[in-house]
C-alpha cells in the first residue's frame, strides 16, 4: 500500500490531533489491558491511567532514542506478564504490596539494561549477522506469527460485551456482540478501501464510533426492557465520575504512578527479592529481542526503509529499552513496540512521526482527563475486536508479503517456512518457572535452527559436487 504521509511529512494542523487519536485507539486496548490482567491475577491496584502516562513517556524516549525515525507506538508488554506475577507474588508473600510496584521498576530496569548489552554489542559487530541468520524466509513467516497468535484474541473479543455478572463472565448475547463486531470491521475496511481524503485516513475512528453506537442502542434496549442479553456497553466508568456530584476529580484526576508506591516499599527490599526478580525479567528481555526485530523488519517494509540500518538497530534497541524502563516507572508496565501501532500506519499509509508523536503527547494528556479515560474504558470488546481482527490480520498478511521473492520452490526455505508456520499457529511455547519462551519467539528460534542445519547442509552438498566435478575433469 503506498503512503499517503511519509515518515517525515507533515499532516494538516487540525488533522494532527485526529490522526493522533486513532493511534491511541489502535493501541489502547491492549494496553490498558496488562494492568487489569496483573490486577486480577495478583489483587495488586495498577490503573489504566497510569499505564497510558507510561506508554507515551515510553514513546517519547523511544522516538528520541530513533532520531524521529522510526513511526510506531511503545505500549504495555504481555511478554512480561509472567514476571509481573513473580514481582507481586514474592512481595505479597513478604506482605507487602508497595514492594511489588518496586519489583516493576527494578525488573524494567533489568530488561533494559539486556537491550543495553545487545545495543553495544550490534554497534560492535553490526547488523550482518541478524540478516544472515533471519533472511526473510524466517523473518517473513514470524511476522505472520505475530498477527495469528493474537486472532484468538480478537475473534474471542468479538464476541463479548463489556456488561459482566458476579461472576465477572459477559452477560451480552455472543451474537448480538458479534453483529456490532461486524459493523466495525466492515465499516473500519469499507472507509479504507473507498473512503476518500480524511475517511480514509482516519477508519478505526469511523469504525469504532458505528460500532459504540450499535452497541449502545442495543444496550439502551436492554437496560429499558431489563433483557442482560442486550447489553453490550458498561456505562459505570461513565456514571462513576458524577456518582458523588460535579467535583475537580470529575474531570481531572492524576494517575497512581508506580514509582511513589515503590518508594513506600523500599523498607522491605532484600537482596533475595531483587534476585528473584532478575531471573524472572532478564531472560524474558532476550524474547523480547527476537520480537523487537520481527516488528521493525515488518515496519521497514511498510515505509520502504532499512530502519535496522538507518537510524540502526543499536538505536532501536535503547529506545525500546530505555523507554520500557520510562513506562515502568510511571505506569509499572515495561513496554514494546506495538504491532497494533504498526498495522494502523500500513491500514492508514500514515507513517508520520508527527502523528506518533503527537499520539504519545494525546497519552500523556488524556491520561489526566477522566471522562476521557472513561470512555475509553466503556468501549465493548466486541468493538475492538471486529478492529483488531483488521489490525491483526494486515501483520499477518505483512509477514507473508515479505516471502513473495523467496523461492519456496528450495526444499531449505520451503520447511524453514513451514516450521515456523506450524509451530507459531499451533502455539509452541515453553516456560521454565516464572520464564516463558512465548510463541513467537519459540517459532522463531526453530525456523533460525532449521535455516541454519538446512543451508550448511545444502552448502556442503554443493561442495562435495564441485569436489566431484574436479576431480572428474582430472
């Protein structure tokens, strides 16, 4: 898809904003969703809030780090999740709660001081050996994996409202929420394909808004006529800000950082919790590599760019690094690149550093703005998922796109392909204690091993028939 803003281009003043808004859409939802997964596993108190502050503090420093190169949003990093655990579980076992907040800050810190390592190491060796043992034959099909991993989710959100019982279990009609999933998705792809100027440009906004809409009005039917299977929208983030009246906090409230309740935990650290937390953050910092490169070898074929050479994958490795220590400190989330941000430039062709930017400033921003915050908070699963099922499926397809010039025709590429491929749909993962080698970077470091055994393989056979062939002509 050719873009309509490069890297460097600048939108229209009033586009900017817009522009922004619909980044903050595509990434919201997963962000926002890490603390509430750590939330309910672990009893712990992380906010939303907070997590948007640190997503856009994370971007900034990331897009600093990338000398305005590199267009793509940092948000909350599920890769971390098990460590996350590990951080609340060890501290609530030595009962306190605030040490678990500094068990994020300390584990952030220890994931960038990996990407630190790496950083320094690429700057010495260079970037040669990353594109001889990932060619696109591996990297192409791991992109892919990165969008089919997540389609569980996505067809799972589909069909979900956000209304729930006492049990915390949707209380919507899966089909009614599918329909409202639906509307999104076609309106979200209709506005891509044939929207003209700003419609084009702005799909998920369209999308997500015809969406809300429908669910509302089913919902509005549903509260009236007291049917549960109609009501999709959960309106108490909503009617929570005026439960008490018109106050300040009603419209302005600051988020809960991670780093004033980690410093209410110092007084219980011990050298045993902090190693506890190293073997829980470090080693899940080196998957997260792998992932780091598939997602900027897939946003260089999008904006026609190299960005492992230029700014250069040192840099994009202290961005991510240095930013993911940025957002834990503020939010208690360390962060990555997003796929989701990703998929938003390639779906808009709106690669603007402008609009990234301005997208992190707009997460700083709305993070103090609580009917902002609320409303995000009220869009229905079944919204976003009919968006991520576009989002997700533009990666996949990206990845695929990057093997059309590999000659699947060569039994080495052929499998190295198909491992991946099988191992990255089919869910291989591994987890040693509180570590867990996720699926794509399981699929990854097998497609690396079968490209590498397979042309060594291939190379010796063409050496010993060269050696034949010498000796035949002797």
């Amino acid at each position: 898809m050719k873009l309509i803003y490069n890297v460097h281009d600048k939108p229209k003043a009033g586009q900017i904003l817009v522009f922004a808004f619909q980044q903050l859409l595509a990434i919201m939802a997963a962000t926002i969703a890490v603390p509430g997964v750590v939330n309910q596993v672990t009893g712990s108190h992380m906010t939303a809030s907070a997590a948007m502050f640190g997503a856009g503090i994370g971007t900034i420093v990331y897009l600093l780090f990338t000398k305005f190169k590199s267009p793509v949003f940092l948000g909350s990093s599920f890769a971390f999740l098990g460590s996350m655990f590990s951080a609340f579980a060890g501290a609530i076992a030595m009962g306190d709660e605030n040490l678990g907040y500094f068990g994020l800050i300390i584990g952030a810190a220890f994931a960038g001081l990996v990407y630190v390592i790496l950083s320094v190491v690429v700057k010495i060796a260079g970037v040669g050996w990353i594109n001889k043992i990932m060619p696109a034959v591996v990297i192409g099909p791991t992109v892919a994996i990165i969008g089919l991993s997540l389609a569980g989710n996505a067809v799972g959100d589909a069909v979900k409202g956000g209304v729930t019982d006492a049990a915390a279990n949707p209380v919507a009609n899966p089909y009614i929420c599918f329909i409202c999933a639906l509307v999104t998705l076609i309106v979200v792809v209709s506005c891509s394909t044939y929207g003209k100027k700003m419609g084009k440009l702005i799909p998920f906004i369209i999308g997500i808004l015809a969406g809300y809409a429908l669910a509302s009005y089913f919902t509005i039917i549903g509260i009236v006529t007291e049917t549960p299977a109609l009501q999709i929208v959960n309106f108490a983030p909503l009617t929570d800000l005026f439960a008490n009246g018109v106050t300040v906090t009603s419209f302005v409230s600051l988020p809960e950082f991670t780093f004033i309740k980690a410093i209410q935990g110092l007084k219980t650290v011990n050298p045993a919790y902090i190693a506890t937390i190293a073997v829980g953050f470090i080693p899940v910092a080196f998957v997260v590599f792998a992932e780091h490169i598939a997602d900027h070898k897939n946003l260089s074929s999008i904006i026609e760019k190299d960005l492992l050479m230029d700014p250069g994958l040192s840099r994009t490795l202290l961005g991510d690094g240095v930013g993911s220590f940025a957002g834990a400190l503020f939010g208690g989330c360390p962060n990555t690149t997003y796929g989701e941000s990703i998929g938003c430039v390639a779906i808009t062709g709106n690669a603007s550093i402008v609009t990234i930017l301005s997208a992190a400033i707009l997460a700083i921003i709305v993070s103090f703005l609580s009917p902002v915050m609320a409303f995000l908070s009220s869009i229905p699963p079944c919204v976003m998922g009919g968006v991520c099922i576009t989002l997700y499926g533009f990666i996949a397809v990206s990845g695929l796109k990057m093997i059309q010039k590999s000659d699947l025709n060569d039994n080495a590429n052929l499998f190295t392909v198909s491992v991946i491929l099988i191992c990255g749909v089919g869910g291989l993962s591994f987890t040693f204690g509180e570590v867990t080698i996720t699926t794509v970077a399981s699929a990854l470091i097998l497609g690396i091993i079968t490209n590498l055994i397979l042309k060594k393989g291939r190379k010796k056979e063409d050496n010993d028939s060269v050696n034949v062939e010498n000796k035949e002509d002797k």
